[in-house]
C-alpha cells in the first residue's frame, strides 16, 4: 500500500496539482486502507486512541484518518441506527 501512496503522490506532483490536492489525494488514499469490523479480536494487537461517529460511512473513515487511525471497530445505538460509531485502533500491520 505504502508503494500506490506514493506513486499517486509522485504522480500527482508530476502534473503540476497543488499541495492541497495532493493531501486530499493522500487522505483518500488512507480513508480507503482503513479496515473497519465489527469483531473486537481482530484488533486486540492495535492500539486504541478513540472514539469517532457520524451518519456516513465515508465520513467516518475520514474522521478514523484525522484521528491518527487506520481500523475502526463499529457499533451501532438501537435508538438510532442511522449513526455510526466506531472505537478507533492504530494498528502497526492492519488484519485483513
């Protein structure tokens, strides 16, 4: 994953695009290596630094990313299923 990051980076610093696109193209990158789940052994090796939520999904992988995270253990509130909270993990391998 670190070799797309930076070939994407390389890539587009080469056409010319402005630092701010190249960290947005950066975060996105991030946003999708986040690994999300809902079964709390897959990250027993990880490091929790968080607490993170919101109504979308993209959102909130976004919200994992500025957090310093890189997997997200979700869980929902039964009075309002629409919000999505996730317990953020730092994880040095992130499981697959």
């Amino acid at each position: 994953m670190t070799i797309r990051l930076l070939l994407s980076l390389f890539v587009f610093a080469g056409l010319g695009a402005g630092p701010a696109f190249a960290d947005s193209a950066a975060e996105k990158v991030a946003m999708f290596a986040v690994r999300l789940t809902t079964e709390p052994q897959v990250l027993t090796a990880c490091q929790r630094t968080g607490r993170v939520s919101d109504g979308n999904m993209e959102d909130l992988r976004k919200k994992i990313v500025r957090s310093g995270g890189n997997a997200g253990l979700l869980s929902w509130d039964s009075d309002d299923l629409e919000r999505v909270y996730a317990d953020v993990y730092r994880c040095e391998v992130v499981p697959k």
